[in-house]
C-alpha cells in the first residue's frame, strides 16, 4: 500500500469585497492568522469560531507560514482600509434633527 501524495489546496477565497474568507464560511483569514499570532493552537482556534474545520484551519496556518511576506502585506492592507472607514465613519455626524422630528410626529 502506497501514500497518495497530493497538494493541498489552501481552503481559502475571496469575497466581492476582495476580503479573504477560510473554508466554506464567513470567518475572514485575518481572524484566523491574528488569532494564531496571539499564540492560540488551531483547536482552540476552532473553538472559537466553530464553522471552521480543524484540517481548514492547520491548512490556512501552514499557507501562511509558508508565505508569511503576502498575507502579511494582505493584513496590513485590510487593516488600513479597516482604520480608514473607521475615520470616515467617525466623522460624519449624523443629523438627529431629522431622525427627531420624525419620532415627534408619530406621536
């Protein structure tokens, strides 16, 4: 009996949004690779986002320590478009005038 050697393909693709999800679910790949850098194990990781499997998990650690350079510059970026939508966000003051006056004239 012999070994099938196959490669393995990493349990990784991109949304619409061009954000990377792992597995067939919505948990994003910086999730995963953060939460690994924080020094929890894959079973752990699993638990605390149980819509991932434990072989989708060790596959997306091991393509990121096999190409840490790419998804570390994927991170930075996504982290940069997550801070400039937070101070997009955070500058715009939303007019409550119109919001209250709606609510009073339902009364």
């Amino acid at each position: 009996m012999s070994l099938a050697l196959e490669k393995e393909i990493p349990p990784l693709s991109e949304d619409v949004t061009g954000a990377i999800r792992v597995g067939n679910t919505r948990v994003l790949l910086e999730l995963v690779i953060r939460t690994f850098q924080d020094g929890a194990s894959a079973e752990s990781i699993v638990g605390r986002y149980s819509s991932l499997s434990l072989s989708d998990v060790y596959l997306t650690i091991g393509y990121y320590l096999r190409h840490r350079d790419a998804v570390e510059a994927y991170l930075n970026r996504r982290e940069q478009l997550a801070e400039s939508v937070h101070q997009r966000l955070s500058s715009v003051q939303p007019d409550l005038s119109l919001i209250r006056s709606r609510l009073l004239a339902q009364q």
